[in-house]
C-alpha cells in the first residue's frame, strides 16, 4: 500500500497516481480521493504499464473538479 500524508488531498493523489503509473497500484478504497479521481487513477493503474497521457490528465482534471480547483484542459 502507498504510504500518504494524512490531510493532503494534493499529496494523496500524487502518490496514488505515481504508484498507479509504476507499479500498476490501485488506489485503497479507504482514501481522501473523491470516486472520480478514485476511478481516473484506478483505471490508470489497471492500463500499467500502458497509461496514455489521456488518461493521466482525466485524474488530474477528476482531482480538480473534485477538489475545486481548475482542470488542465479548458
């Protein structure tokens, strides 16, 4: 399991994600990530080790819409 600082969305997902692009981990059920971003990275994780930067930005644009703050793409 991915250790992440307690409190820190922004750390949180980072560390999910990186861990779901290197070594295909899914994020816990149990994290500070909405279902969106939980969802985006998981299918990151499941596409490891064949991302697209498609689907790494749709995590960053779930994290932001989830967490109020602006998407990548506009």
């Amino acid at each position: 399991m991915t250790e992440v600082p307690a409190g820190d969305p922004r750390s949180a997902f980072e560390a999910m994600l990186t861990a779901a692009l290197v070594a295909g981990r899914t994020p816990a059920a149990s994290t500070v990530l909405g279902s969106q971003t939980w969802a985006a990275v998981d299918a990151v994780a499941r596409a490891h080790p064949d991302a697209t930067a498609e689907e790494i930005a749709v995590a960053y644009d779930a994290f932001a819409r989830e967490h109020g703050l602006r998407p990548t793409a506009e």
